[in-house]
C-alpha cells in the first residue's frame, strides 16, 4: 500500500491542481443537463429493447468538444469534463430505471410520476453521496491497479481535443445514419424492419432478425466474443428448444401450463411466448446470481478496505484543488436524509425494513460495483446480479414480516429499484471521477455536476416510460424489457407461487452447465430469453469489430480503429433510440402513422442493413488513413 500511494501522490494530471480553468460553468451546466436528459431518453429505449445499456462518456466528451470548442469557442477541458459527467448521469438514470421500474409496468401496478421521481432521485442521489468516501481509496490510492477502462479512454478523448470536430462529425453521421433507418422502417413504414425465415422444413424452426442499427452498434461496442456468445443463447432457444417442445407435443390435445392452448396449436413465437421466456428467466437470474457469487472474493475484500479506509480517514479533504470532495458531514447528513425519507415517505411504503435494506445493501453493493467497473468496466459490472439478489432476501423478509399481496410485490421492487439505480449511477460516476483524476478535474465540482444530472435526467424518465409502454407496450416484442420481466418473474413467483417453476428450474440448471462450459452464463443466458431477432443483428455488429481488428497492422492502428468505430456505433444506438422515442411520442398523441410495411420483400431491409454495416466498417478503417497522413 505503500508503494501505491508513493505512486499515486508523484502523479501530476494533464491540468495541474496549480491551474485552473473554467470547469463548473452556467454552459457546461445547460449543455450537460440537455446531453443527460437526451442519453437517459435514449439509453431507456435501448435497455427495454435489448436489455444491455451503452456508456455514454466517450459520445458525450466528442460532442461537447465539438460544440463547446467548434461553436461557443470555448477550450476548456475540464468544462468538456463536466459536460461528459452530467451526461453519464442521465444514462445510468436510464439503466437503473429499466431494469426495474417496468416490471411494475408488467404487474399492472399503476406508478405515479410522483413516484417514479422519488425513486430514481433517491437511488440516484444516494449512488453519488456512497461514491464520494470511495474516491480518496478507489481512485487515488488505488490509481496504478484500478484501470476504469471508460474513465481512462475518456480522458484520452479528452487530452486529443484537437481532434473533436472530426470524432463528432463521425458520431453525427451515425446519428443521421442510425435515425434515418428508423424513420424510413418504423416511422413511414417503407419496409419490414423485422425479417424471418423458417429452416427447412423443420416445424417451428425459425430464425430472423431486427433490422436495428443500434443493436449493429451495441454488437460492435460489446465485441464478437459477448455478441457471439448471445447468439448462441438464441440458437439454443430458437433452433433446439422451440422445435424440441414442438416435437413432442405435437400430439397434444390438452394445454400444458402455463400454455393457454395445445402446443400442437402454437407457433414458433407461441412457444417462446408461453414455455422459452420462463426457461430464459430461470437462466437469467441465476447467472446473475452465478456472476454476484464470482465477485464475492472482491466484494469481501473491498467491504474490508473500504472500512479501513473509512477509519483511516481517507476520505479527508486535501488542500489541493484536484483532491477536494464534497464535505464528508454534508455526504453523511444527506445518506442519511435520504434513508429516514425513504423508510417515512407513504407514498412507496417500503417501512424502515426497507429504508434499513437499501441503507445496507446500498453502500456495500456500491463499494463493489465501483470497484468491479475499474477492473472490468461498467459493461460488465453485475449489477443485476446484485439487485437479483437484494430483491430475493427484501422479498423473503417482508413475506416472512406478514407483507404480503400486490403490497409486498409493490414495495419489494420498489427497494431493489432505489438500490440498484444507486449501484448503476456509482458506477459511472467512479468512471467519471477517473477520468477527473486523469485531466485534473474539480473532484467535489464533478459530484456536484452528477447529482445535477441525476435530478435532471430523473424528473423526466418516468414520463418517457409511460410513453414507451403506451406506444409500444411493456413487455412486447417491440419492448421486451427482460430485466425487468426477470425481476417480475421473481417477486411474483415468491408472493405467489403460481409460476410454472419447472421451466424456471431447467432455465437455471441451463445457467449452471453454461458456466461450467467457460462461458459467460449471464451473456448467453439473455440471449437465450430475447428472441433471436434481436441476438443476430448484435452478432453483426461484433462481426464488424472482428473484421476490423483483423485488418489492423498494429496494436496502436487496432486501437484506433476501435475508437473511430465505438463513435459511429455510438451514434446510430443515439439515433435510432432517440428517434425511436420520438415516433413513441407520436404514437402517444395519437399521430397517424402508418401500421403495415408498404413491401413484404425480405431483400430490401436486409440490403439496408448491410450498408449500414458497411459504413460502420468503412469509417473505422478510415482510421488508419487519418493517422498515417
């Protein structure tokens, strides 16, 4: 430990804490809230969609470099800093949001704005204020052995600001790209934007796909390794188990549960709809669980350092500019504040069992997640492993404590929402404070501009879930939400105990042999719950990012290909999401927009798909002309 923090204290970031720039501005400020409520907006779409959410620190330093320095002549990069701060705010409001609060949406449990606001800005506010004791431990001493991988390429980004027109022209014109394949399928209806083909002659043996280019980006950002893997739990739900079911029921003239009909009457997506999304349930929750138990070594270690390291006062305020938090009494005061209105507010009802439950598993799941995603990355912390698991015990002990009903299903999930949104926000803004360290950020300026995210992001993700669920429908093959099925899943079966817990059973006996097998059981085991039209245009995007990384002469021309294709990829997910929203929002005001394609031509939508899968190739090999001129 020592040699750490002889390391940590000879090192000097970009801007020195001798220097200072505008960091906390009124522009940073506007332009963070408006990036924040825009990536929230688009990140929701994306993990009801796909159940996977993107981070948006890179996207969201290139555009504020390329706004603030292209059109408000400002070159500020800690003000570009605060900007990318706020941003990630508004995308960890959306996956906290997403991967809970549907399933009250599922359960036909009517949430309020009012209530929704309460949860996300309580969860969110807490994820900062349980960060903030971290910083001094996880960051600064811990600097040479925690990488952040998000924060650290961020603050790459940042450094090469030269750059920035050029990288937010290229995340434009994924904007433009990813929107425009929307609009033409979704919104004017000029062609299907789901194709399908049966195998043979097979009986429900189908496979298909989502001509979406957010989910080509998600594949090219997450890589051919996760994305194959996914499309391996499709074809194991699609080409064995759908056609297996059918097989040997073919004969039956009674239904099986949970089945309403004979299986001999249902098809490909009747089977899935009634048998394959438990089995996918059973299988995404214990690899959840399966992930969470992987990091128990770290989560016992970290409670252990972060205790010492609360004891050791760590978490004292420096005198320099780059080592000043937030006071630690006001992080105290408002943990505090926010537990007792949690455990007091009528409005959810969780008691001070639950207020107790988020106070506990809050910070201790915090501590981990923000020390997994410096390992690891924010892609892949588990943090719905981590609220699997609080929502397990929470339910269990208000069942045993006599809560019991759509009261108990209601305030169970209205704890594991709180906690994980905290986890979620803790996360990034670990990443974010990284990425300050790096530059030489304003520690207790960027906490500031995060909780000023997650309020401005919070007070509008409740009403772009309304308007998701009533355009599109929570739930449905537009919106599967599985996240937030697999917690409804949960509750409802440990409240009431009429699920068909066999397939839940073979579900996670699948989970358990997958990770026996070396793989990523949480990976496949989502694939294997989402139709495989949305697994393969994923497998596209990591087929593009295989391509490019075989291309590459170099470690450095990998790299920078790599880059150049992340800003595309990000930039078609935040156009089709972003404009996926808007069409919900027509939908919602009850716009008239076409319902039926105007061509059932399979050719055309699959032609379109593969230029866009070219463009994505072509602009990240550009790459390597951009830097050897």
């Amino acid at each position: 430990m020592k040699n750490n923090q002889e390391k940590s204290s000879s090192f000097v970031p970009y801007v020195p804490s001798s220097r200072s720039l505008p960091e906390l501005t009124m522009v940073a400020i506007i332009f963070g809230i408006i990036l924040a409520i825009v990536f929230g907006a688009a990140n929701a779409y994306l993990g009801l969609k796909v159940g996977l959410t993107v981070s948006a620190s890179i996207p969201a330093a290139v555009i504020s470099m390329g706004v603030l320095r292209g059109i408000f002549r400002r070159d500020s990069i800690l003000e570009n800093n605060i900007v990318q701060t706020m941003t990630t705010a508004g995308e960890a409001i959306g996956a906290g949001a997403v991967f809970t609060l549907p399933a009250f949406f599922l359960l036909d449990i009517n949430l309020s704005q009012t209530v929704i606001i309460f949860i996300v800005l309580t969860g969110g506010l807490l994820g900062v204020f349980m960060m903030v004791p971290l910083r001094q431990m996880l960051i600064v001493k811990e600097h040479e052995n925690l990488p952040y991988p998000e924060g650290t390429a961020c603050a790459e980004v940042l450094k090469s600001g030269e750059k920035g027109g050029s990288n937010a022209k290229t995340v434009a014109i994924g904007f433009l790209f990813g929107g425009l394949v929307k609009v033409l399928g979704d919104g004017f209806m000029l062609f299907k934007t789901e194709i399908e083909t049966q195998v043979g002659k097979l009986k429900n043996t189908v496979v298909g796909m989502d001509i979406f280019p957010a989910l080509l980006g998600v594949g090219y950002i997450i890589g051919p390794r996760i994305a194959g893997q996914m499309l391996a739990g499709g074809l194991l739900a699609w080409i064995v188990l759908i056609p297996a079911i059918a097989f040997f029921g073919a004969d039956s003239t009674a239904a099986i549960f949970p089945a309403e009909d004979p299986i001999g009457k249902l098809d490909a997506w009747g089977i899935w709809d009634n048998y394959i999304k438990y089995i996918g349930a059973g299988a995404v929750a214990v690899a959840g669980l399966i992930t969470l138990l992987k990091t128990l070594p770290t989560l016992i270690s970290t409670a252990a350092k972060t205790m010492k390291g609360l004891s050791d006062g760590a978490t004292g305020g420096g005198i320099e500019r780059t080592d000043k938090d937030m006071p630690f009494r006001y992080v105290i005061l408002g943990i505090v504040a926010l537990v007792v209105i949690i455990g007091a507010a009528p409005i959810t009802n969780v008691g001070f069992i639950g207020a107790i439950a988020i106070a506990i598993f809050g910070f201790l799941f915090v501590a981990v997640a923000s020390r997994i995603v410096g390992i690891v990355g924010s892609s892949s912390s588990p943090v719905s492993g981590m609220t699997i698991a609080t929502l397990l015990i929470v339910t269990l002990v208000y069942k045993v404590t006599g809560l019991h009903g759509m009261e108990g299903m209601k305030a169970a999930l209205t704890v594991a929402a709180i906690v994980c949104t905290a986890l979620a926000v803790a996360g990034d803004i670990s990443q974010d404070l990284k990425t300050g360290h790096l530059v030489g950020g304003t520690p207790w300026k960027q906490q500031v501009a995060m909780m000023i995210g997650v309020i401005a992001s919070g007070l509008v993700i409740g009403v772009i879930l309304v308007v998701l669920d009533k355009s599109y429908g929570m739930g449905s093959q537009q919106l599967p939400a599985p996240k937030a099925a697999i917690m409804k899943v949960l509750v409802q079966g440990i409240f009431g105990g009429d699920l068909p817990w066999s397939l839940i059973f073979i579900g996670a006996a699948v989970a358990i042999v997958i990770e026996f097998l070396g793989l990523n059981s949480l990976v496949v085991a989502v694939g294997l719950y989402l139709p495989i039209h949305v697994s393969a245009p994923v497998m596209f995007g990591g087929a593009v990012r295989w391509l490019v990384d075989v291309k590459a002469k170099s470690k450095e021309e990998r790299q920078e290909r790599s880059d150049r294709g992340v800003l595309f990829a990000s930039g078609l997910i935040a156009g089709e999401s972003l404009l996926g929203v808007l069409i919900a929002v027509l939908i919602f005001f009850k716009v008239d927009i076409p319902t039926t394609p105007m061509t059932d031509n399979r050719l055309i939508p699959f032609v379109i798909f593969l230029f866009v899968c070219w463009l994505l190739y072509w602009f990240s090999a550009r790459a390597k002309v951009n830097k050897t001129k």
